[in-house]
C-alpha cells in the first residue's frame, strides 16, 4: 500500500487510505503500550516503546516521499 499509479477518485497516482490508517494503528498499540507500561513503573521500557513506533512511522513516511520523488521525476522526465 504505498503511492500507485492507481486511479482512485479519478486521480492518478493517489495516496491509497491504507497508509493512514496503518500509521493510526502503529500510534493506537505504542499508545496503549506505553500507558500500560508507566502505569507498571516501567518508564524507561515505556520511551523505548515510543522511540521504535516513531522509527515506524519515519520509515513508512520515507518510503511515501520516495515514491513522490520517483512520480515527480517520471512526470517532467528527469530521469
């Protein structure tokens, strides 16, 4: 699920929905976890929990502006 040559809506190259709601689930379960774990006195456990949902998140949002870049090049053909 990441930017496709798709049509959706009658966009080409739209951002499929998928992404968002696979970021919102990765921020649920760090969220849930992290509360879990400070209410158990487990803060250092619990910044762990936080830092590795964020490395999750930059990694899918890398992996989209790479792809915007590609769609960007292809469409002024700067390749």
């Amino acid at each position: 699920m990441r930017f496709t040559d798709t049509y959706f809506d009658g966009v080409k190259g739209s951002m499929d929905i998928g992404i968002l709601f696979k970021i919102a689930g990765i921020g649920l379960v760090v969220t849930v976890l992290c509360q879990i774990l400070k209410k158990s006195d487990r803060d250092d456990i619990a910044t762990l929990v936080s830092i590795v949902g964020l490395v999750l998140v930059l990694a899918v949002v890398v992996g989209m502006v790479g792809d915007l870049f590609t769609e960007i090049r292809t469409i002024f053909g700067l390749n």
